[in-house]
C-alpha cells in the first residue's frame, strides 16, 4: 500500500481558512445589501399604492356625496366644506383632521350627529368653486417623496345659486 498521497496532504492552513471565510463574509454582506435595496423598493411601492388607494377612496366619496348637494359653502380657507342635500336638515362636512379625511353631520334640533373617517394619510384638501357653480376638489396623500395628487370638479346639480 502506498501512503505517499496521505503524506503529502496538509490540510488547510490557518491563512487559507481566514482567506476563504474573508471572501465568503464579502459575498452574504453583498447579497445581504441587494435584499435589503429590494425589500425597500418594495417597501416603498406598497406605501406608495396605499397613498393613491386612499387617495382614491377620498375623491369618490366626496364626489359622491356633493353630487346631489343644494346648498354648498365653503371654509377655513378652502379646508373644510360643508353643504346641504334637498330633503335632508343636517348640514354636511368634509375637512381633515390631522390626515384624516372626515365626514360630519350636523343635524337641526336633534342629536344625531355622526363622525366618518373617511381616508387616512391624507397630507392636504382644498376646496375651490367658481362663478359657474363648478367646485374643484383637489387632495394629496402619501409620504413626501411619492405624494399622490388628485385633483376633480364636481357640479352638484341641485345648486340654488353660485357656489361659494
């Protein structure tokens, strides 16, 4: 039996394990950084998507509840409307509160007042209307950096006179 080859071996020296757990140290730090680089693109693109749905959610509603409005005027410079629909004596609201949109009533002579959220993480609201009874709603939401603009008009169509 020969046993030249068993002398020949050495192994690995102490030089060539820390060389190899150097590179391999490199190689999970690089992979490491690429994940976390995607998990914050990913990160973002979700904080961004919910910004737009709940901007989304915002116009539609107020859209859909000014729709029918009679009697509209408008507040707190361009922050907060509030109008009436045919049929009903409460007095209805949409302002923010912090950055949440809310829905309010205000009814005459009894206690059924009610508070909506409507959407969170709305950054800013701004109610305008023009001579033509034209009323442009115009919202933003999301973080700074990826900010969500709506902008809409609405003519109610049971407007008495101008808007406000």
């Amino acid at each position: 039996m020969n046993l030249k080859w068993a002398k020949d071996s050495r192994g690995l020296t102490l030089i060539e394990l820390l060389v190899t757990l150097a590179i391999i140290g490199f190689i999970i730090a690089a992979l490491y950084t690429f994940y976390l680089a995607g998990l914050r693109g990913w990160q973002r693109g979700t904080d961004r998507m919910e910004a737009q749905q709940s901007a989304r959610i915002a116009m539609d509603r107020i859209i859909y509840e000014v729709r029918f409005a009679c009697d509209v005027s408008i507040h707190d410079q361009g922050r907060e409307m509030r109008f009436r629909v045919i049929g009903d004596s409460r007095t209805l609201r949409f302002r923010l509160v912090g950055e949440e949109l809310v829905f309010e009533s205000y009814p005459t002579g009894s206690w059924n007042y009610f508070h909506t959220k409507v959407a969170l993480g709305i950054n800013d609201l701004h109610f305008a209307a023009d001579e033509n009874r034209l009323l442009t709603i115009t919202l933003s939401a999301g973080p700074e950096s990826g900010e969500t603009r709506l902008s809409s008009s609405v003519r109610p169509r049971n407007l008495s006179g101008g808007g406000q």
